[in-house]
C-alpha cells in the first residue's frame, strides 16, 4: 500500500517554485543567446564567409548539436538525479551552464585560429546541452513533488515560464548588440551576452543551495531506498510512458524554428526585415507567453493535462504555417501580430503544461530519469530541425511553407502522445506512475 507524501513545509511549494523559475530563467538565457548568435553573428564570426548559404547552414547545425548531446547528459543525469536527489543536480547543471557559456564568450574566430574556432565553440556547446538536459527534469521533479496535488499544473508551470524568461530575456540583452556597428558586433559586441553568465552561476547557485529536498525523495529514499539503477526499472516499468514523452516532445520543434530559423529567414535577403525589429517579435511573444503559461497550467489543474496540450500541439501547426506565411509578405504588423499568437498564446499550452503532463507518468523513484531521457531524445530531434528546415527552405532559404508543413508534421506525433495517454489530474501525488493492478519485483536498491 502507498503511504502518502507529507506535506511540504509551509512556504516551500513556493519558493521551490520561484528557484525553478529564477534558475531555469537564468540557465535559458545562455542556452537562446547561443540561438540567436548561431542565426545572426557565428556565420560570419566562425565559418567561411565565401559562401554564405553554407556558412549559416553549419552555424544552425552547431545549434542542434547542443540536443545531440542531450540524450547522453540525460541518461547520466537522471541516473543521479533519481539516486542523490533533485537538489545536487540542479546546482550541478546551473553551475556548468554558466561556465560553458562563458568560455564561448572568450573563443578565438575564425580570422585568428583558423578550423580550430568552429571546433571549440562545439565543445562549449556539447557542455551546453550536457548542462540542459539535468535542468528542466531536476527542477520539474522538484516543484511537482514539492506541490499541493490539486495545483500541481500550475506549480510546475513555473520552470517553463522561466525558460520564456530566459528566452525574453537573452533576446533584450541581444537586441542593442544586434544594433551596433558591424565592425563592434562582429569584434567584441556578440561576446558580451556570453560573458554576463558568469552573474548567472553565481545568482543560481546562492539561490538553489538554500531549497530543501522534495518531501516524496526523501520518504522514497527512506522508505524503500534508492534504486541503483533507474535506467533499468524505468525500461522495465514505464517504457511506454518514455516512448510518449519522445513524441511529446518533439513540439519544441515549434519553439526553435520560430527562434532561430523563422529570425534567420526574416533577416535574410530575401525579406530583409532588420535584426532588432525581428528580436522585438521574440521578446513580445516570449513576454506573452510569461502570463499564458500559468494560464494554461492552472486550466490542466481543472481541465486535465490532455486536453491543455493537445490545444497547443495541433493549433501550433495551423499558427507555425500563418507566421512564417507573415514573414514572406514583408509585413512587420502581421509577422508580429502572427508570431505573438502563434508562439506567445499557442505554443504556450503545450509548453505550459508539459512539466506535469510528463512527470505524472512516472513513480517518484524514476521521475527524473523519465523526464530526462524521454524529454531530452525528443528535443534533440527538435534541436536538429532547424539544421533540416535550412536544408529544406532550398537554396535561397525562402521555401517558407516546406518548412511550415515540417513543423506541423513534428506536431502530429505529440498529439498522438497525448491521445495515448491517460489522464493524472486527479491522481494523488504517491499513486503517480502506480500501474494497477501490478505487482512488480521490488527493486534492486541500496540505502540512502
């Protein structure tokens, strides 16, 4: 029989939260000031500018290599995540997060070391995704556990409108950079977001060495022990949950075409809107998205997570194809208007709800390696259809609806997901993953 979790401390649920919030934010704003650098600075700065078509195509892909190794830090992550609890990661993931990025911010360019440029700026991004794949799982595992079972949609929400924060954020700080004479920006000026991730290990680590561990770790590791190897109970007891968190999340396949393709084609000759106007539709969606994140969570609360996420798969096929039809008109109103909602509103739905809609498949003894895994093999995916999406948009890079069908292809397996799913709003926190009636062998476990 389960018992169930105790309650978190008065307080804690919240600023579990907030941690979450602050600290995704903060680990973000280096991931997406990469995104952006890789669309508008690195093509020029770390490949050859003979051929530019080629150029930009080899700076996307650098981007995608950060979700290449994703997967690898997921499985290591996840598999200490789940044995020495959610805390250690979370400072963990932080600290190498700032430092890698930090290091991108003081290579050497093309001009100066020749090949050697582009292939220490895919370390610091291997050290990137490494950092990434621990972050969201260890703070989703950490804010569920940590939340009151009827508002468990919400309290999880605040990771991903952290990552938004993240996003709003890095795209302020590049929006005077993008604005500097090309001789600055191409010099010094593109270094100096990079730079700025220093503030970021420092605040992330004062801010979540203070948070206690989740009351469901701590009752599972002294209850039962932890279990020595996740991996192989997750694969034996949840590998159907895993697949479907795969599919789900290859709708982040939404959120890096809009962030770095559609701003690479925007800015390109072929619409040639300016660097800093396409920034502004970034920052005003990823602004919007902040209030309709918790929206959306605090429906699934009420609603369920199923239909919640569904929304935002299937309706960020129809919107993806409406913005990036907006960006070939020219019209900066429309592109605008089209990306808020499409990004802003949308997207917001299956990006708010997530963190819950995954983590409630699993039992507390795998939940981060769960996340982890599930969520990292499928943003890895979507990390590399930015590469696809250029090689699909032809030689000019202007076969925007190609790219628009892509997309939506991507949204059918996550809405496919979330069909096979069942339904765990109203499950309690201890019976989350239970498979009833199951009766499985007791783990292989060691004492916390």
């Amino acid at each position: 029989m389960s018992v169930p979790v105790p309650q978190a401390p008065p307080g804690q649920p919240k600023k579990a939260a907030t941690a979450a919030w602050i600290g995704s934010a903060l680990e973000y704003y280096d991931f997406f000031i990469y995104g952006s650098a890789a669309a508008l600075i690195f093509p020029e700065v770390f490949f050859d500018e003979s051929d530019p078509a080629t150029a930009t195509l080899l700076s996307l892909a650098t981007f995608g290599v950060a979700y290449a190794a994703r997967p690898v830090g997921a499985l290591f992550l996840g598999h200490f995540g789940d044995r020495l609890g959610r805390k250690k990661i979370m400072v963990f993931t932080l600290i190498l997060m700032g430092v890698s990025t930090f290091l991108i911010g003081c290579l050497p360019t093309r001009d100066q070391v020749g090949t050697l440029a582009p292939v220490l700026l895919v370390l610091c991004r291997v050290l990137q995704g490494i950092s990434a794949a621990g972050e969201q799982a260890s703070a989703n595992s950490m804010t569920l556990e940590h939340a009151p079972p009827h508002r468990r949609g919400f309290f999880t929400s605040f990771t991903l409108s952290g990552t938004q924060g993240g996003q709003l954020l890095a795209t302020l700080v590049f929006i005077p950079v993008a604005a500097l004479p090309e001789e600055q920006l191409l010099s010094w000026g593109w270094r100096v977001p990079f730079w700025m991730s220093i503030a970021v290990a420092v605040v992330g680590y004062v801010i979540r060495r203070k948070l206690e561990e989740t009351p469901a770790f701590e009752q599972q590791a002294a209850a039962e022990g932890v279990v020595k190897l996740p991996l192989a109970v997750l694969m034996r007891d949840h590998w159907a949950d895993v697949l479907r968190v795969v599919a789900g999340a290859l709708v982040a396949s939404v959120s890096t075409i809009f962030t770095v393709w559609a701003l690479s084609y925007a800015t390109s000759d072929s619409v040639g809107m300016s660097r800093s106007s396409m920034l502004w539709v970034g920052a005003l969606a990823n602004l919007v998205a902040l209030a309709a994140i918790p929206l959306w969570a605090t429906l699934s609360d009420r609603i369920g997570r199923r239909p919640v996420f569904l929304i935002g798969a299937a309706g960020s096929a129809v919107t993806m194809f409406l913005y990036l039809w907006a960006i070939s008109t020219g019209s900066y109103p429309l592109t605008l208007l089209l990306g808020v909602v499409a990004f802003g509103v949308v997207y917001s739905a299956a990006n708010g709800v997530w963190p819950s809609f995954y983590g409630e498949m699993f039992s507390t003894r795998v939940r981060l390696s769960g996340m982890a895994i599930g969520t990292q093999i499928g943003f890895a995916v979507a990390g590399f259809a930015v590469t696809s999406a250029a090689q699909i948009a032809g030689p000019d890079g202007d076969d925007w609806s190609a790219v628009a069908l892509f997309t939506a292809a991507l949204c059918v397996p996550p809405v496919v997901a979330a069909l096979s799913a069942r339904e765990t709003v109203k499950v309690p926190t201890e019976l989350l993953g239970e498979r009833e009636p199951r009766k499985a062998a007791q783990p292989e476990k060691v004492t916390a």
